[in-house]
C-alpha cells in the first residue's frame, strides 16, 4: 500500500518499526512484533455467547482434555436420524468421525429450521449487482429473499430434479455458477440426495474446468447462462460449452437463466434450471447419509502437480462448521434474534462452502449473498448494501480491507455502517495496519475482530478469538478453537519456543478434517502427515508468543496466495511451459500491497524462438513486450485471469541446484529485491544468476 493513501493510523513505538509479517519462505524467521491489545468490548461480551477469557480457558481446557465428549456434545446440537456409535476412530492419517452415525447436512440446513420454529425466518437475502430499472425509468436494487419455508421448497424442487435426470447417492456433480441463491440452492440439493458436488470457482477458464471434472469423473454439470461482474458478462455456458468438448463422463449439464442471454443448449443433454423444477416433484425427503460419506471435493493448490481434490465428509464437517459458526461469528445467539450475517467470499471457494452456506444455515441464520464486485456500480457498494440490508456480521479477506483502504474513506465515511456488531476477515496473514482501518473506519471501535485462521483442508476454522471473550491483537489469529492443538514445531517435530518461528502443524485429528485427496490417499498421506511425525503439516509458518497467540507468517511451501486465491507454482508453471514457445518457466510469489503476494514468473523460450526474436525486424522491445502479453493471456486462459502472471521476465536459462530442482529461493529474493543475499553454494550454473540479474536491469 503506498503510504500516502495510508490514513494516520495509531501506532505503537514498537510496531511502528514492524517489517513485513511473512518471513522469507526457507528461513522461518518472525520479524513481526506487534504489542497493541484489544479486550472485547464490555458491551459485546455481555450479550455473546461466551463472555470473558476465563469462560473460553475452561471451556477450551476441558474441550482438549475430553475432545471425543466435547464433539459428541455439539454434535447434539444437530439432527441425527440414527446416532454414532464412537465418536472417533483414528487410525493416523484416517479419522472416522461419528462411527455409524446417519444425518443429512441439507436437513440440518433447511428442514430442521423450516419445520421449526423458523420457518418464516429469512435464510437468504440475495442482492443482484446490477440495478434493475422499472417502467417508469426509476432504478431499484435486485433483491431476493427466501424465508427457510421457501429455501425448503426449492431445495427440494432442485434435489427431485436431479434424481429424475437420473443422479444418485456417490454421483459427483460438477458445479459452476455465479453468485446466486441458485448457487447455495444447487450444493444443497446434492447434499440431500447424496450426490458429491465439486464446486469450480466461476473464474477458472474451461481446461481447468474439465481438469477438475474427469479427475473426479463428474456425470452432471450446473451451470448458468451468465453471471455479472463490475456490470459486464460473464459467459459461463460458454466456458463450460469449451470444457464439455474434454470430458465424457458429463451426460446432463443444468443451466440456471440468470441473464436471459441466449446460449448454446444441446438437446438431450442440457437442460434449462427452469424447466426441470417446474416438472420437479415439490417434496424430496433428504438421504440419510452415513457420517462418514463424502459430502463435498474441493479442488485446492499445492506445491505439486494438479490440483488435488480434497474430499470432505457428512458428519464431522457439520458439526464443525455449525459449532465453529456458532461461537467464531456469535450465531444463533437468542440476544441476537435479527442478525443479518454476511460473508463476502465466492461459494467456489472452501469460505463459501463452510461459511456463506453449511455453517449459517445450520445456524438458522439470515445470510445475504451479493452477485457482484465490491466496486461497482461505485466503491461504496458494500456499505450501501450493509446500511440497507442491516447487516449486523460481515466476514471479509485481507485482500479486499487492503484495497478499500486504497480506495479512500470517503466512501466509507458516507455510509452509518452502525448496524454492525462484529467483524471477521480470513484468506492469509492481516497486516497490523489493515487490520487497525477495519476496526476503525468500518467498526467504529465498537465491533470486535475475527481473524480466522484455516485452510480448505481444515474444512472449518482451526484458530480465532472467540469475540466476546478473547483480546484480540492486530495481525494475530490469537487462540485455537475449542478441541483443536496446533503447536508451531521445527522440521524436526520439536515444539519451538515461544516467540520463535516455525511449522504450524495440529497434533489431533479434528471433525472437519479433510478425509482424503480423492483418488490419491496416498498423496493425502504424503502431503499432510509425513512431514512431521505424528502431526498434520499446514504448509503454514508460524510463531506463537508468549500469551500463546498464534502470528501466521505465510507457506512455507511453493504454494501462492494472489488475493487470498491459493494458487501452486506448478499449476502457472505447467500452464506456461505448455505454450508452444515456452522452453522452461519458474514462477515465484513477489510480495503485493494489495493482493498479498503477486505472480513473477521467468521464462526461457525455445532457442528458435530466441533466434527469430533477434532476427526480427521492427522494435525488439516491443516484440518481447508483446510476447510478455501473449504469455499472460495464455495463461488466463489456461487456468483463469486469477493466476495471469503480474510480470514475465525472460531468462536463458533458470537457476538450478545440482540435483536440478529450481532455486525458486533465489527467484524470489531476485523478484522481490532484485538482488540475491542467500547461500548459492549448491548453484549448478553461477552465470545464470549474472544473466537474470541483467535482465531485470535492462
Ligand atoms: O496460508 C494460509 C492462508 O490461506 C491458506 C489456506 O488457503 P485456502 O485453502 O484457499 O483457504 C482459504 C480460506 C480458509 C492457509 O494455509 N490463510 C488462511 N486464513 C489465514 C491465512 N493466513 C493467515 N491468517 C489467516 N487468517
């Protein structure tokens, strides 16, 4: 963030000197040193459901000293049609959670609220993002609400849909839609009649799609005409018309008219979202799925090869994110009957599954959902949309805080933003200074802060103050959730001092966990339980200190963050070298102001390539400029625009240790300072370096 769109901001002396928070990738070094405290706000704490420091030690102690009697308890909490057996088998890395328990998260959702004392209680609000203009010329908001007597019909209608077009219980259901109730509708449907959705981000472009799609063998697609975004169209049909062409297990692909724009509808097997429910049987009683049946995959990054498809099941993951909903956003507190809770992420993402859909609405809360992009029509969107829905919770990332602090108060300061009571953010490391303008501009000091710590693996969050109980530190995800360990420990296993940095790992299993990378347990293993004996590995370096608050300081692996979006090296890697004149490509992360880190990727082209270029006629530079957007696009094409590198540097050759594994250390360093500082002992070519190191001069 450039400092002079920065407001003055208190500052302590000692955090007025604090460097980055994420330490250099190889050495766990923690740099920052923040001292400013925030106990909860008396009024806050009086109303919440835990209400002091106290109450959350004893509660989180005997929630560690019993986990199994902890869980089973909250698991109480939800409707079971036949009740578990054991409450965990662990057998290191499987967890059986809620042995032979039977439930249904679409019940739990829905029915058990719409056939309760909530039915009339609005589940979802829905505001479109653009404006829709009546006869008369005059400009309203898109609004749709569904009451939880409503939301129980279209589910329903939805779920008897897809059972007509002949999906079943195990059956994996592709899903990419834009932001729409149809959306939450959709991962409901496939939750009541036991079929496994894979959501797929609306931003990743067709082969991406398809990737996802054949690796889990998905026979049915949901999708929509198109979605809107900062007021133009998104194609979805199309993009998924594109992925259609590489994947034949797909036999039906459901399209839900939101924009009414025409598009391609293959007879037999496309289908439009109106038609069928309007067939579809009204009542379709939900599966009683085992506990341990999978409910959802999750695509998601990691330092190798393709995206692994993280599979979570039935029973652990409901009670988990409906218990961590609860006490995390202080949901489905009686004090708090007219809570209007909003979450800002995509449902493409694990914060969408867990948090805009599974975890509120079991809840019974009322959940609002915005199609569109936070600055459009102008930057005061979201604030408008808080004034006028009432917005009491609001859940956000780093990403977005950083950038409506560029953007300027002015927008924000327009707007009363007094309905809310409590303020969340999620998605990578806070800096200090972020999280002060969001406590400040949007909080007015009043609304304690939630940083939530988690991953899609987690399924549910791991570590977070408990608002009304826990002080809260700027750029601290402070203390574990009740039932969860993690300790910050050497690549040894060995716990490191308070203070100091390390790996974050947790040493038991928890019910959310994932369960498996779908198709590939033994990756799972690989992945997550064999770097430290014993524990579950995060990739994330952290250090605790010595009130025993966790700071997350970053990956420790090759794994990016552009915008809270995880994105592998690899996965931009295999995207660039796949482009014709591409001969070999490394990518780094550079820190970012505003998107936390972005992309620098270095190319070496094919010698012909290299040979044409020099022979070229016309302007070098701007032969080598244009090759630098060709490949930018390539790659938004390939994967999608969230990982179109922010700079191509070309290179004769890249930087490789003896053995060949690229030193992406020294990228990074010559990325981000453009000078290299670290050990170069192991370097296979020395001369390599000078070359890169002249190229980013010239
Ligand atoms: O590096 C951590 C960062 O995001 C990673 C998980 O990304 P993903 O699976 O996409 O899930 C994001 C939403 C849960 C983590 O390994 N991360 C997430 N939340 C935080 C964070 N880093 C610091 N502080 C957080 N609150």
């Amino acid at each position: 963030m450039p400092s002079d769109s920065m407001p003055a901001l208190p500052v302590s002396p000692d955090s007025a000197a604090a460097p980055s928070h994420v330490a250099a990738n190889q050495d766990i070094e923690s740099t920052l040193r923040e001292n400013r405290v925030f106990p909860p706000p008396e009024e806050f704490s009086a109303l919440a459901h835990v209400k002091s420091l106290e109450e959350y030690e004893a509660l989180y102690a005997k929630s560690i000293a019993d986990p199994e009697a902890f869980w089973a308890e909250a698991a109480s909490d939800l409707h079971w049609f036949a009740k578990w057996s054991k409450v965990l088998d662990w057998n290191l890395p499987l967890a059986k959670w809620f042995v032979d328990g039977k439930l249904n998260l679409s019940y739990n959702c829905v029915d058990r609220h719409a056939l309760g004392a909530l039915a009339d209680k609005t589940a979802l609000i829905w505001e479109g993002e653009l404006t829709l203009v009546d006869e008369s010329g005059v400009g309203h908001s898109h609004i749709r609400k569904l009451t939880y007597a409503e939301l129980h019909v279209e589910v329903q209608k939805f779920a008897s849909a897809l059972k007509a077009l002949g999906i079943q219980k195990g059956d994996r259901v592709a899903v990419y839609m834009g932001m729409t109730p149809e959306l939450a509708i959709a991962l409901l449907a496939c939750a009541r009649i036991g079929a496994i959705h894979s959501v797929i981000f609306g931003g990743f472009a067709a082969q991406a799609i398809a990737d996802r799609v054949n690796d889990s063998q998905c026979v049915a697609i949901i999708t929509q005409d198109s979605s809107y975004r900062r007021g133009g169209e998104i194609p979805l049909k199309t993009t998924v018309d594109g992925a259609l062409l590489l994947t034949p297990s797909v036999k039906h692909v459901v399209v839900y008219q939101r924009s009414g724009t025409p598009v391609y509808m293959q007879a037999g097997r496309d289908h439009w979202w109106h038609e069928l429910t309007a067939a579809a049987d009204p009542v379709c009683p939900a599966e009683p799925m085992d506990s341990e049946d999978p409910l959802y995959i999750l695509y998601t990054s990691g330092t190798t090869g393709k995206p692994k498809g993280l599979v979570h099941t039935t029973g652990g993951y409901s009670v988990q994110t409906y218990l961590t909903t609860k006490y995390v956003f202080d949901l489905q507190n009686p004090n708090h009957p007219n809570d209007v809770y909003w979450c800002t992420a995509d449902i493409g993402w694990v914060t969408g599954h867990s948090y805009v859909v599974y975890g509120p609405l079991q809840c019974g809360a009322t959940v609002l959902m915005y199609e569109g992009a936070p600055n459009f029509p102008d930057f005061s969107r979201f604030w408008k949309i808080i004034d006028s829905h009432q917005v009491t919770i609001f859940y956000t990332a780093p990403t977005a805080i950083r950038a409506f602090i560029k953007w300027g108060d002015e927008h924000v300061e327009k707007h009363s933003l007094a309905s809310l009571r409590l303020l969340g953010t999620v998605g990578e490391p806070i800096n200090p200074e972020a999280w002060m303008w969001y406590r400040d501009k949007i909080g007015h000091n009043r609304c304690p802060i939630v940083d939530t710590w988690w991953q899609t693996e987690t399924g549910a969050i791991l570590i977070a103050p408990i608002p009304g109980a826990v002080p809260t530190k700027p750029g601290s995800a402070t203390r574990p959730f009740f039932g969860i360990e993690p300790e910050v420990v050497t690549r040894e296993g060995e716990k490191v001092p308070a203070g100091s940095g390390g790996l974050l790992v947790v040493k038991k299993p928890w019910p959310s966990m994932a369960r498996t990378v779908y198709g590939d347990p033994e990756r799972y293993q690989k992945t997550y339980w064999s770097d430290v004996e014993g524990c579950y590995f995060t990739g994330d370096g952290a250090r605790q200190d010595a009130d025993g608050y966790f700071w997350l300081m970053g990956r420790v692996d090759d794994v990016l963050n552009v915008s809270g979006h995880r994105l592998g090296t690899m996965e931009v890697e295999s995207a660039l070298v796949a482009h014709p004149k591409v001969a070999e490509a490394a990518v780094v992360g550079r820190p970012d102001d505003l998107k936390g880190q972005a992309i620098v990727a270095f190319v070496s082209l094919e010698s012909s390539v290299t040979a044409a270029l020099a022979t070229a006629s016309g302007d070098s530079v701007a032969n080598l400029a244009a090759l630098k957007d060709e490949l930018k696009r390539w790659v938004a094409k390939e994967i999608g625009s969230l990982a179109r590198p922010e700079e191509i540097r070309f290179t004769d050759a890249l930087p490789k240790t003896r053995s060949g594994k690229i030193m992406r250390r020294l990228l990074r360093e010559l990325a981000t300072h453009g000078s290299i500082q670290g050990d170069t002992t192991t370097l296979e070519d020395f001369a390599v370096i000078a070359k890169l190191r002249e190229a980013e001069e010239g």
